[in-house]
C-alpha cells in the first residue's frame, strides 16, 4: 500500500498487535516476578527458621547444659564436704544441685528432643550422673552427721573417677552443643548472604523489567504513534501528497493504514473538487456575464423601445380623436385595439424596466421606516383600495435597514395583488402581520380574495406567469416575480402558503440589517454602466 514503510529485505514485519504483545509481556513479568517472589518468600522462611532455631533451641540448650554442669558440681561439693566434715550444711548444696538437675534435665530433654545426638549426649550425661550418684553420692549422703564419712577416704579415688566421668560427659555434650549452634549460626549467616544476594537480584530484575517495558512502549507504541501525529500534521498543514508512514505492532499498522487510505481519498476528492470548483468559476464568470447582458439587454431594450412606442400610441390617439365616428364601426374597433396595445405595451415595458433594476441599480441601505411605508404605499393605491372598498390592517411594522425605493415596490405589489385579485361578491379584507423569527422578521399578507392554487405555489413568482386572462384581471405577470427578487436581494425568502383556503396568504421574510454585499449578479450588472434613457 502506499506511504506504507517498507520492511528490511528479508525481514517481515510482526503480526503481533499491541494488545498481544502487552499480553506476552505482562505474562512473562509476571511469571518472572512470580518466580522471584516464590524464591525469596523461600529465603525468607528459610532465615526465619534458622533465626528461631538459633534463639529458640541451640542457644538455650547451650546455656542450659552449661546451668545442668552448674547443678553437677554444686553436687559433687556438697557431698565431697559432707564426706569429709558430717557437716549437715554441706548437703544443701547437694540437694539444690539435684533439685536444679530435674529441672536442666527436662528442659534440655524437650529442646533436644529432635536432634538424636545430642539426646545421647544427654543420656550419657545421665548415666554417668546416676552411677556416680549410686556409688558414691547416696551413700555418703546416707552417713550420719556429725563425724567424717569413713566412705569418703574409702572410696577417694572411686568418686574421683566417676565424678570425672560425669565431665567428661558434660564436655561432650557441651562441646556438640557448641558446634551446633556454631554450624547453625554459619547456616544463618549464609541464608542471610543468600537473601540479600537474591533481594538484589529481585531488585535489578524489577528494574530490567521496568525498562525492558518503557523501552518497548516508546519504540513500539510511542515512536509509531508520534510519527502518526508527525504525518498527521504535515497533510493537515497543507500537503496532501505527503505518505503516512506505518511503522509499529499490526494494529497500529492497519490504524496508519487506514489514515493514509483516508489521505488519499481526501486528495482525490480533493483534486475533483478543485476541478469542480474551477468550472464553477468559470461558469459563475459566464452566468454573471450572461445574465449582466441579459439584463443590461432588457434595459437597452425598455428604452429603446419607449421612442416608437411613444409614436405608435401618439399617432394612433390622434387618429382615433381625429377620425373617431367618420369610419365605420369595425375602424373605430380597430383604432380601440390599436390604443390598448399600445398602452399595454407601454406598461409592460416599464415594468419590465422595474424589474430589471432591481439588484442592478440600487440605494444604498438605510433605516428605513416600514409604518412610513406602507402608509405611501396606501396612499398610492388610495383610488383603487377605495372603488374596491378593501378593509387593510396591520400589526406595527418595524424599522429595517433596506433600499427605501424597493421597500415601495413590495408593499406596493404586494397590496396592490391583494384588491386586484378580490372575489365579486365581496369587499377584500387584508391583514398584514408580522413576528420575529430568530434573526428575521416574518411578514404576512393574507386576503379574502380568490386565492391560489397549491399546483401554482411557485408559478406565481416566474416572470410573465399569468394565471387569469388580462380581461379579467389585468397586468403583466412581473409583480410577484418582483417581489420575490426584491425579497431575495435583501437576504430573505418568500412563498405562498398552500395551506390557506379562504383567500391567497403570502409569508415572506427580511433581515433587519442589509446583506453584507450585493448579489454577485447583482454586482456584476452594477458594474456594467447605466445607458441613458
């Protein structure tokens, strides 16, 4: 497709679009974070439980071997002083050693309970106690007060075997205890290496990630979409032949795509628009001559016909006043023709001339007062609207800014229509009203005449379009022709309301201030010069 980027050779471009290639993304974070979480949540147990196995037993267990020792030797003095003096006092701390010995001996038995070697350690402890306490401590403690046990020079070198024994044991079972802690505290430490190794990693892959996803949005999302603005801008500037280039995921693709089909049809639409534009210029330039030659004819025409015309009905009114009742009756009757020709003619002309001035030779605008209007408007008419006995009201009329002269001719058609075209058997009845609609005015002239029918709405305003013979009502058909283009050139529009049954009503609508320039036929007849008559 055209504007279309094309791919490096051997290369195609991806038909992943944005929303499967954030899917994939976020999927594959995910899992990578899900993994990463799963392995610290690992260290983290796994610290947490050395951490409690360091506080929670092999300290405790060392410090309570070392009290059990404490209890061993508070044993062995009291009955090596007792043995040796029958001092009573000398068993106290003999009995308090036994007492503390329960006591250290339950304690490491419940904290020792899952570690098999340093449970034996504890019973060969026990078992070196108790054959110590057989032989040697019961039975001095059993001696009598008061004198030296003979037991104790007896059995010397006996107690002093077992008792070492009984160190031995406690030694061993110290000497475990502190290489468990020692191994346990190593295991911490390095669990603690592992975790702060591993939250470091989880750290920089979080940023990678991070990047890894503010890169892909810029150069896949970003780029493509700021190049799509950037083209954007360019044909929205002005040039049109300018390629949208698609760069990106599919979607944004096929978006680019679609924009620069979109530019395309524009540019073609674009180029048969300015070749319409042109023949419409061309053809307006031709229709404004035209219709300045037509116009500026039928006014050349109205004057130059106004001399023989004058002459025919001179000479043919002499004639008839001249040899009026000397011919016979079918020469008077001709005569009669002869005049009322004439003198149509003579009407028709000017007011072929009246139509044709307006738009091509006007005032300029000014406020004009349609209550003074329509009241000259009246009194023109006065002979007429009085041998008819027509009854005419109005609403008040406002001010507009309008051609005073044309303003004339409207009310003047206008009302004039209205008693001409009046039923025989009554007296007309006109009412003009008028309301504000939006901008505009509306006016309104209705009568109780004979009316119009809906199938001559718009006939009626064709020039030289007669409805009724001109025996029967009189004129030249250019009235409503002239006030729809007096209406027209003052920014308005005029019609017949197919609707009225009880006579004609006739809306038309004007703006109260003067169009911004003339008609462009108007302005170019304007610029053709006026012939003296």
């Amino acid at each position: 497709m055209t504007g279309m980027m094309r791919p490096p050779r051997g290369r195609r471009p991806s038909a992943w679009t944005t929303r499967r290639w954030l899917r994939v993304g976020v999927a594959a974070s995910l899992a990578v974070l899900a993994v990463l979480g799963t392995t610290g949540a690992w260290v983290l147990g796994r610290t947490a439980a050395i951490s409690n196995e360091l506080v929670d037993r092999r300290s405790p267990a060392l410090s309570t071997a070392f009290r059990l020792e404490s209890a061993l030797l508070n044993q062995e003095t009291g009955i090596r002083g007792y043995g040796l003096t029958g001092t009573p006092e000398f068993l106290e701390p003999y009995r308090r050693g036994l007492a503390d010995e329960h006591t250290y001996t339950a304690q490491l038995t419940e904290l020792l309970d899952a570690d098999s070697a340093a449970g034996a350690d504890l019973r060969s402890v026990q078992d070196a106690l108790s054959a110590w306490q057989e032989q040697i401590a019961r039975p001095i403690a059993a001696s009598p007060p008061g004198a030296p046990s003979p037991l104790a020079t007896e059995r010397a070198a006996e107690a002093k075997t077992a008792f070492d024994a009984v160190r031995r044991a406690a030694a061993d079972q110290q000497d475990r205890l502190l290489a468990e802690r020692a191994r346990t505290r190593a295991d911490l430490v390095a669990t603690m290496r592992l975790r702060n190794w591993l939250f470091a990693a989880i750290a920089a892959v979080i940023a990678l990630l991070a990047g890894l996803v503010f890169e892909g949005l810029r150069r896949g999302i970003n780029r493509p979409l700021e190049q799509l603005a950037a083209d954007a801008r360019t044909v929205a500037a002005g040039d049109f032949g300018h390629p949208i280039t698609a760069a990106g995921p599919a979607d944004l693709r096929r978006l680019s795509s679609e924009i620069d089909f979109m530019r395309r049809r524009l540019l073609r639409e674009l180029a048969f628009s300015e070749e319409a534009r042109r023949r419409l210029d061309v053809q307006t330039a031709d229709l404004q001559r035209s219709n300045a030659e037509l116009e500026q004819f039928a006014y050349v025409a109205s004057h130059d016909l106004q001399e023989p015309l004058r002459k025919v009905s001179s000479f043919t009114q002499l004639l008839q006043r001249r040899y009026g009742g000397q011919l016979d009756a079918k020469a008077d009757q001709y005569i009669d023709i002869a005049v009322d020709g004439a003198n149509r003619m003579q009407t028709l002309i000017n007011d072929l001339l009246d139509f044709s001035r307006v738009g091509r030779v006007h005032h300029d605008p000014v406020e004009v007062d349609l209550e003074s209007v329509m009241e000259r408007t009246l009194s023109a008419l006065s002979v007429g609207i009085e041998e008819a006995g027509a009854s005419i009201t109005h609403d008040p009329l406002p001010s507009l800014v309008a051609d005073p002269t044309q303003m004339g001719m409207l009310w003047q058609n206008l009302i004039g229509n209205a008693v001409k075209f009046r039923r025989p058997d009554r007296a007309p009845e006109i009412r003009v009203s008028v309301a504000r609609e939006g901008e505009l005015w509306r006016f309104t002239v209705t009568d109780n005449g004979i009316g119009i029918a809906p199938e001559y709405a718009e006939k009626v305003f064709v020039i030289f379009q007669r409805l009724h013979t001109k025996d029967v009502y009189p004129g030249s058909g250019i009235g409503l022709a002239m006030c729809k283009k007096i209406v027209e050139f003052h920014g308005g529009t005029i019609a017949v309301d197919p609707e009225y049954r009880d006579g004609a009503r006739i809306s038309f609508t004007l703006a109260p201030e003067a169009p911004q320039a003339p008609s462009t036929i108007a302005e170019a007849t304007r610029a053709t010069p006026e012939p003296a008559p």
